[in-house]
C-alpha cells in the first residue's frame, strides 16, 4: 500500500548579497527618517514659537542680521534651527543675500508656517524693514495665534475626555449584555463570544486613544539637557518608572482544590526598576517598563 507524500519546498541558505544589505538599511533609514519627520511636525509650532522669542530677544540688543541668523542656528533644540542654519550657510559661504536665501529655502520647507515666515523674512528684507521691527511684529502676532489655537486644543480635549469615558462605559455594558444572553440563550459559544467582545473594546480603546492623542496639545514636558530644574529632574525620574503596584499584577491559579497546588505571596519589594515577588520560600521577578 502507498502513501502520498508530502513535498517540503527547498530551502536554500545563502549569504545575502551587498546590493541587499544596502536596501534593507536604506529601509531602516526611510522609516527612521519619517518618524523623526513626523516628530519634528508635531513640534514645529512650538519651537517656532520659541525661536521667534529668541530672535526677537537678539534683536533689541541691536544685533547684527549675520549674528542674529548665527544665533538662531545654534539653537539645536529647536526644529527650526537647520533652517536658520541653511540660510547661515547660503550668506556667509556662497554669498547670497539673505532675501534669496530666505525664498530658497522657503522652497524645500514643507511645514507652511514657517515657509510662509521665510516669504515675509525675504520681503521685509527687500524692503529695507529693520530686523528689530520685523521680528518683533511677528513674535506678538505668532503668540496670540498659538494661545487661541493651545485654548482650543485644550477645549477639545476636554469634550473628547468625556466622550472617552462615555466609551469606555457603553462598551463594557454591551459587551456584558452580549456575553449574558449568549450564556443564558445558550446561542453560541461563551469562549468566542468573550475573545470577540475583547477584541472589540480593545479596538474602541485604541480609536479614543487616538482621538485624544490627537486632540491633546502637543508640547514637551523635560528638555534633553544635562541640566534640569528641581522639577523636572522630578518628572524625568518618575515618567521611566511609575507606581509599582500599579505596573504589574500577579495571579496565581490552581487546577485543582488541594490547598498545596495554591501559592500565597507573602511579601515583595521594589528595586532598581524591577519587583520581586516572594512566596513559599520561592522568588521571582517581574520587569518594568
């Protein structure tokens, strides 16, 4: 008598070619390179506004235009910097004049307010507006535009934080209702029924975390720096690690009703970012994130 067989498909092991490694690093560099884009996006407002304030500072010290550019491009904590440095660079290596400048690079930016700023930059500077005026006049007009639109976030927010909590409650009671009457009907099965239901709210969670990720402000709460405030060396601390009894919960279950199949934590103890947990003369850890 035969037997059919099963034909395995041929696996070939062999070294990956150069022209490969490359394209799978080019990948890696596309996806880092969008998600800092992506980052900077979030947070050129903000740092836009905070270079407008420097800028402006600069210039009521009667500040040459080259100092004031020299200035700005070293800010590197701010996202507009690059930019400043760019038109740095275009004057004092090749030689434009800081309208050009200011027009070409408002070419290859894509955030619009900042290519619009360079538009007005290169026209004030065509038009022999004093520095001083100018930054001046846009840093007040910048400010009362960020805090109408840092208000209105922060109204969204709060009607989308009620909106969640509304979430959160309709879809725990339908879930519940759901999972019931298929227990009491006896209309399908209760296992199914209970992963579908999770799925489901975990599915809704995510859509309002999304929303309110979105609606939420976006600014940063502690800047890069060695040096920090009392408070925010405070923040910096406690962001990587929170609450320990809130991190992790253990459960211990028993297949049977013998009381030595169970366990019973006696004690733990919070230590260098990790919990451990001690019972019936055994110890474990659990990591924290």
């Amino acid at each position: 008598m035969e037997y059919p067989t099963l034909k395995l498909p041929k696996f070939s092991f062999r070294k990956r070619t150069e022209k490969e490694t490359d394209k799978e690093a080019k990948r890696g560099a596309g996806l880092l390179e969008r998600f800092r884009k992506t980052k900077e996006e979030l947070l050129m407002d903000n740092d836009l506004l905070f270079t407008l304030t420097y800028m402006a500072s600069l210039s009521t010290a009667q500040l040459s235009r080259d100092k004031i550019f020299e200035m700005a491009a070293e800010k590197e904590e701010y996202a507009p910097s690059k930019y400043f440095k760019k038109i740095r660079d275009l004057t004092q290596k090749w030689y434009y004049d800081y309208a050009t400048a200011c027009n070409l690079i408002a070419e290859k930016v894509e955030h619009e307010r900042l290519r619009k700023l360079f538009n007005r930059f290169s026209d004030a500077i065509s038009a022999g507006e004093p520095d001083r005026e100018f930054l001046d006049r846009e840093w007040k007009v910048f400010k009362t535009i960020r805090k109408d639109e840092y208000e209105r976030a922060l109204e969204s927010l709060r009607k989308w934080t009620d909106a969640y909590t509304s979430i959160l409650v309709s879809a725990s009671l339908i879930s519940v209702v759901i999972l019931l009457s298929v227990i009491i009907y006896q209309s399908g099965d209760p296992a199914t029924t209970l992963y579908g239901a999770a799925l489901s709210n975990f599915v809704i969670y995510a859509f309002g975390v999304g929303m309110l990720f979105k609606a939420v402000p976006k600014d940063r709460k502690v800047h890069d720096f060695h040096i920090k405030s009392r408070e925010q060396t405070l923040i910096s601390k406690t962001i990587p690690h929170p609450n320990p009894s809130g991190i992790c919960s253990l459960g211990v279950f028993s297949n049977n009703t013998s009381s030595k199949s169970g366990l019973q934590i006696r004690k733990y103890r919070y230590e260098r970012g990790r919990i451990y947990f001690s019972w019936s003369n055994h110890v474990t850890n659990c990591d924290t994130w």
